[in-house]
C-alpha cells in the first residue's frame, strides 16, 4: 500500500494510544524543553562547533514508499539511560487501514522502516504507546519529561550503537502536528521518537496529544 506521509502520520493521530489515562495526570510535565520541534525539524543541523543555521530549507512531501536497502541491519533497542527507558525495537510498516502499525506489547516500540534508519540522511521515527488499560505505563511513558541534553542509543541488529542528543521535547496536539518535517526523507540525520501525551479524551480512547522528543547525532558518533 502507498501511502502520503500525512497519511502515514494520522497514527500518530489515532493508533498512539490505547487503554485508559495512568499517572500522566497526576505529575504533568512541561508542555515543552528546548526549541520548537517544528523549527527543529527544518533547520540544517548545526556543527558541534557552530551555532545553529538561521537559513530554514523548503519542506518537500514525498509518498512514502520504501526506501529502506533491505541489507541494512535495523535498529533492535533503544535506550534512554538518564529516564529509565530500555525497549526492543520492531520494524513496522502501514497497517491495512493505511496507519503506522505499531507492536501491541507496550514494552516494545516500532520503527517506521519505510523511512531513513538511525544515522542515514533524514528522519528516522521511532514510536510506541505510552500505556495499556491491562499492560500498566509503556516503555515510553518517561518520555514526557526527556529534557535536552539527555542521550538516546540506539542499537542495530548487527550490534552497532548510535547515540543522540536530545535537543526537543514537546506536547503537540494530534491534528496539528508537522507530519512532513517529522517524516522528512532527505537532510541532516535525526533521530525522532512519539509516545502519546496531553489529556485523556474517553469518547475517543486516545490521548489529544503526542510527545514528540528530536535528537542529533552526538558527534562523531553515527556513520
């Protein structure tokens, strides 16, 4: 199936959530730590010895058909030492409702294989739920309160580590999330990852919002 990334987007919207509110409501987090992610996203990444570029590139939108070489090894885990977040990382792709599918298991988080993996040109997006009515907090429950400066690893299937630095972190409304910079395709390498926050809306079973966390490579360190 090909799908638009606003398309492939609209889980971020819909299938992020599931089961009821857990202890988000009771210790809500700031909306948001560093820059915007929007301005995040369209800026050229900034040397480890530059400030960062004032100059935004044009945003292209692209069907997201795959791109992935299939002899690239996938990322298997990441973890977020300085939050507690440990998870196996499962391929995904488009469910038959044309949404991002993501793992069931809450322990676990999905990879959107139909984009860059970690360290190539783009975005690379990794998402997961934040909870389950029978399962408890997922693995990215902590993400809500990542702050900058924090580091991300991620480890592929043939055992090679990259590591990110987290330079946003924000609560974004569903329906306005920037869907084409987050699945952007081309540019500096990122790393990009969503669990579902904000308040509980029961007639919908899903959360409003989403907590989207961006990350740069730490220097010297992604291929």
């Amino acid at each position: 199936m090909t799908v638009r990334f606003a398309a492939a987007g609209a889980v971020l919207g819909l299938a992020l959530a599931v089961g009821a509110p857990t202890a988000w409501v009771l210790s809500r987090p700031d909306a948001a730590a560093g820059p915007p992610v929007d301005q995040v996203l369209e800026r050229p990444a900034a040397p480890a010895t530059a400030p960062p570029a004032s100059e935004l590139p044009s945003v292209s939108v692209r069907d997201a058909a795959p791109t992935v070489d299939p002899a690239v090894a996938p990322p298997v885990r990441i973890e977020v030492p300085g939050l507690g977040v440990t998870a196996p990382v499962d391929p995904v792709g488009i469910a038959d409702d044309g949404q991002m599918a993501l793992p069931e298991d809450v322990d676990r988080v999905g990879w959107y294989r139909f984009g860059p993996q970690p360290g190539a040109a783009g975005n690379s997006v990794i998402a997961g739920h934040v909870d389950d009515r029978e399962q408890g907090p997922g693995a990215l429950f902590p993400l809500r309160t990542a702050e900058p400066g924090e580091e991300i690893a991620v480890t592929d299937a043939a055992g090679e580590p990259t590591r990110w630095r987290i330079v946003s972190r924000e609560v974004i409304e569903k329906d306005v999330l920037p869907l084409d910079e987050i699945f952007r395709r081309e540019g500096p390498p990122r790393l990009v990852v969503l669990t579902c926050g904000g308040p509980f809306l029961p007639e919908f079973r899903s959360y409003r919002d989403n907590v989207v966390v961006v990350a740069e490579p730490v220097p010297g360190t992604t291929p």
